[in-house]
C-alpha cells in the first residue's frame, strides 16, 4: 500500500510536541508500505536535540517553507495555513499516486488539501482530526467573522463528507463528529496515546540526576509541562502555587512556552515554591512526567476544549503520575472511572490547591493510583496497537470497503491477549 501523508506539522521527538506519526510512518515502513509525505519545514526548523532520525529511508518528503510559531496572531497563522494549502496541494499533485491520502488537521486547510489531491488523482482519503476546526477557534473568539464561520462549518462538513473514513482522538470528538451527521460506521477513535519506548527511556539512575540537578531533593513534583497559551488556564496555576507556597515539602515546575510565558517567569521570581526552564523536545519532557508526582492538564473553560485528546494526560498516565483534570467531559469521566486522577473545575485555583494537598496527604493511595494510570496507559493508550488499528482503517479505504470487521478483529485478538496476560496493579 502506497500511503500518502498531508501533513502541515509532522515532527519528530526532537521537537518539543508530540511526535505521533514519527512512529506511526516508521511502523508502516516496517510493515512493507510505502509512504510520502507533503509537510512543511516548521518543526524541522525547530528540532532542540538532533538524537532521532527524522525519516525513515525511502519516504518521499516534500517540506514547505512555511514558517510558523505559537506566537502568532491569528492573520499570520491564516496566510501560513493559506501558503502551505496552496503549495502543498501542487507537491501532492506532482507526486505519484498512492493508494490513499492521510489528510491531518489542523488546520482544515491541510485537510482541504488532501481532499483535492484525492478527488483528482481519484483515491480514497482519510481524515484524522486532531482538533474540532472550526469551532475551537470559533468558541475562543479567534475567529468572529460571521461569513468566515460559515464558510469553514461549510469546509468542515464537506470533509467529513469526502472522507472514507474519519479518525478522531477523543470520545468527545466524535461525539461532535456524529452530531454534525457523519455515519456511526464512518467515524473511529484513536486517542493520541503515548511512546512507551520514550516514557521507558529514563532510569532511576536519570531520575535521581535530574532532581540533584534541579534542586529537587525531597520535594514533591507538581508538574505543568506544555504550552503556556491563552487557553491553558496557566493564571489559575500560579494562583494555586501561590496559595501553596507555605508548603515547603512540594514544588511546581513549569516547562513549556507560549504566549504566557512571562508571566510564568515572573511568578518563579517571585514565588519559592515555582520553578520553570524552557521548553524541552518530546523525548526530555517524557522524562519529566516520569519524576513528577502529579501532573497538570488544564484548559479555560471552552466547551470544545473539553474534547480534546491532550498528549501530557497518556504521557502523564505512561509515566506513573497521576493528573489533575479541568475540564468536564471525557477526560473527566476517565480519571474518575479508572481513579487515576482528579478533577477540579476550570479556573478554581481554590479547589486545585486544596485536591493537591489532599492527594499528597495520602502517599499509598497516590502510589496505588500511579499503577493504575500505567496499567491503563498499557492498555488502551500504547501507540503501537494504535498504528494497527490506523493500518487497518488506511487498507480498508483504499481497498473500498469498510474498516469495521479489520477493527474488530484486531480489538478481539487485544482483548484475548489481555485475558492471557492480565496487567496486575497496586491495590
């Protein structure tokens, strides 16, 4: 199977996101498929750490000159999304013709861009919606033109139309996905999971280092690693920090960047018990979420962010940390349902100082919750069954038939390997 990637922000563990299709293309290689990827130069432009090889050898890479940071305003990232649309649908359209195109939002006009080079090469496509476009920019106010809304709840539904098949990566997205009249049979989840041969990486020997090195002996970690955006809720963090700066026993640290970044710093002049470094590429954050004790996974209190599928909460899970949740929906429902986590309502630095305190005030249930988030990370979260189920719904679309049984097969083939071998837990 020749498998064609549309792809504005493919990255590797040397960047400081997630690096999903890192592993997912190197899983099809492996597996005999050919692979070609239209992306942009943006996070190869970016790499921290130079320790992984960016692309396997033989995929055919066209990388855009398309910049873009975090930091941009919303007509900047406009015309980058615009430039690489254009651009990438003439690399698509020069190269040879796949048996299927992986279109990937966001934006949806990276996702637009497969859909044409589909329809005029004629082969089916794929959607993987990694965010609900339009209306997370919609619900934030980034984008408030009327006619502009439109045209893009138009482009929105018309994708979902296209597509042979639609991947989501929350429960809640698709939700939302089926309500917007996608068929039931059209539309699977796969959550962005975690790298368990990253996660894995570190040794004790690491992780002792680590804290000598950053002054953290003793301490009890509170993580908050990511960006620090404007819906990230960081204000809410630093409030709760401050509430808990007599707490000498425990420390927040901060690693990311974004648009809040000097606020962040400011409090970590301030406040003893805040500390923050600078973003880490993918395979050195993972090594923070395995030292820390318990790890923050906030938003602002958007309905739509409520449905994303954020990469800190399988990498936290992976690593053994238990997670702070803000946001009501799914993720909600799961730390409560596998009791791997808590929440706390969006902006209430209050309730978040008081459930930190409350979960370091008993050390054997925490340790007992931290073996059930790895459990569940091991179950249901480990990209490499992921790339499976991807193969499957990626052969069935170009095959012209439904990906339904190839799912269901592999799902009953993991449930009775998971019979055989049961995963124990602290209890």
């Amino acid at each position: 199977m020749h498998i064609l990637y549309v792809y504005q922000f493919y990255n590797s563990p040397d960047c400081s996101t997630t690096a999903k299709h890192h592993g997912f293309i190197r899983y099809f290689v492996e597996q005999g498929h050919k692979v070609s990827l239209v992306t942009s130069r943006a996070f190869f432009d970016q790499r921290i750490t130079n320790e992984f090889e960016w692309l396997p050898e033989g995929v055919e890479a066209v990388h855009i000159p398309v910049a873009y940071e975090n930091e941009m305003g919303v007509a900047r990232r406009g015309l980058a999304f615009v430039d690489y649309m254009v651009r990438a649908l003439v690399s698509g359209l020069k190269m040879e013709k796949p048996d299927v195109i992986l279109g990937i939002s966001t934006p949806l006009t990276a996702a637009w861009t497969a859909r044409q080079i589909a329809r005029i090469k004629r082969v089916p496509w794929v959607f993987e919606v990694k965010d609900l476009w339009p209306l997370v920019p919609v619900e934030v106010g980034a984008i408030s033109n009327p006619m502009a809304q439109r045209a893009l709840f138009r482009m929105e539904r018309k994708l979902y139309e296209s597509a042979a098949h639609v991947v989501s990566l929350s429960p809640g997205m698709t939700e939302y996905i089926l309500k917007r009249g996608t068929p039931e049979g059209k539309v699977t989840t796969i959550v962005n999971g975690t790298d368990f041969y990253l996660v894995d990486r570190p040794d004790e020997n690491r992780l002792v280092e680590m804290r000598a090195e950053h002054g953290l002996e003793g301490k009890k970690i509170v993580l908050y690693g990511g960006k620090f955006g404007r819906m990230n809720d960081i204000p809410m963090l630093l409030r709760a920090a401050e509430q808990l700066q007599h707490r000498e026993d425990l420390h927040f640290m901060f690693i990311g960047y974004g648009f809040l970044q000097p606020q962040v710093e400011n409090a970590a002049e301030r406040l003893p018990n805040v500390s923050t470094i600078p973003t880490l590429a993918k395979h050195q954050m993972l090594e923070w979420f395995r030292l820390a004790d318990l790890s923050l996974v906030t938003f602002i209190d958007v309905p739509s962010l409520g449905t994303n599928s954020p990469s800190k909460l399988y990498d936290s899970l992976a690593g053994y940390t238990p997670v702070v949740v803000t946001n009501p929906g799914w993720t909600k429902d799961l730390v409560e349902r596998e009791s791997v986590g808590f929440y706390v309502p969006t902006g209430d630095d209050a309730a978040l100082a008081t459930a930190i305190e409350s979960a370091f005030a008993d050390e054997e249930a925490l340790v007992a919750m931290a073996s059930r988030g790895r459990a569940l990370a091991e179950r249901d979260f480990d990209r490499r069954n992921h790339a499976k189920v991807l193969e499957a719904i990626l052969e069935a679309a170009s095959a012209g038939e439904s990906p339904k049984e190839r799912i269901a097969h592999l799902a009953q083939r993991d449930r009775l390997r998971n019979e055989a071998n049961p995963v124990k837990t602290a209890v």
